[in-house]
C-alpha cells in the first residue's frame, strides 16, 4: 500500500471498503448433495434435461445480460467449455431474465458454443437458491453438486479450471 493511502486515513477507510467489496463480490465453497434435475429449452430450440448429462462433469452458470461480470466472464467461460469438452465436460448456461430478447441479442455480440438455457420463470434458479449473478455451479459426474462460486472477478476462471481438471480426473 502506498505511503499516502496509508498516512490518510480517508484514503485508508475506502481503499479498505473497496478491498472488502472485491473480496465479497466473488465467494467460493464446497457444497454437496444431489443437483436438482431440471428440464429447459436452450437458445436452439432443444430442450437440454440435466439428468441427461451423467457421467460428464457439469458448469451451471447462472446469469443474466444486464450484469457487468456476466458479460465479461460470458468469453472466458467460452475458452474453459472448448479446452475441456473433449474430455467429458458440459457448459450449461443459464439465463434467468423473464424476457429472453435482451439475453438473445447479448449472445449476437458474444459468441459461446455452448447450451444457453431460458429460465424465464426462475424456477430452476429458486431450486438452486441462486442469489447472487453471476453464480456458478460445478456437478461431478455422477449428479452431485460439488463447487459453488457466487459472483465473478477477473482470475475467477482459474478457480473453476482447477475444479473442472479435479473433477474430471475422478
């Protein structure tokens, strides 16, 4: 910390906030049980059902298009899908706007190859008790929920990089 911030204590009280706010902007822990099956039409038309999915390690990420640390998460989540598909892993995004059109035309700028999910009527999301945007959930292969990740800060990606290699050498 520099000298003038930590001889101000003005300087001091909000570099401390803001350290604070980072901090609880992104919050990460080890959850368990069964992940509760779900079925939802994904932005192709198809109707993607969780339980499907079985036997891959799963993402969920919950998100919606007017959060900031969604759209910039939206291209890394992108990378970490193409890099470890091949080996068993799924990406599921989940928007939870009621109007899908704001959600559509973000995913015109921002390209992903993998399933986006329209829970328009939240109720996937109040079975995840999903209170944070964006928040991420990793399930093994075998149906259960493992990681939770509630928001997003830059380097996030390599917290959930490690939980996708961990899971997928189970």
């Amino acid at each position: 910390m520099n000298s003038y911030i930590r001889n101000n204590p003005i300087q001091l009280f909000v570099a401390t906030v803001l350290g604070l706010l980072l901090f609880s902007t992104a919050m990460a822990e080890n959850i368990s049980g069964p992940a509760p099956d779900f079925t939802l039409k994904s932005n192709r038309g198809k109707n993607i059902k969780l339980s499907e999915l079985r036997g891959q390690v799963v993402l969920l990420n919950f998100w919606a298009s007017w959060c900031g640390p969604c759209r910039q998460e939206m291209p890394l989540l992108e990378k970490l899908y193409q890099r470890y598909q091949p080996l068993g892993f799924t990406l599921l995004g989940i928007n939870v706007e009621e109007d899908t059109r704001q959600a559509k035309t973000l995913l015109k700028d921002v390209k992903v190859s993998f399933p986006i999910l329209f829970d328009n009527k939240n109720s996937v999301s109040e079975r995840y008790d999903i209170s944070a945007m964006p928040s991420t959930i990793l399930v093994d292969r075998d149906g259960n929920m493992r990681y939770l990740h509630k928001g997003y800060k830059a380097g996030d990606e390599a917290t959930y990089r490690k939980w996708v290699k961990s899971l997928l050498k189970e």
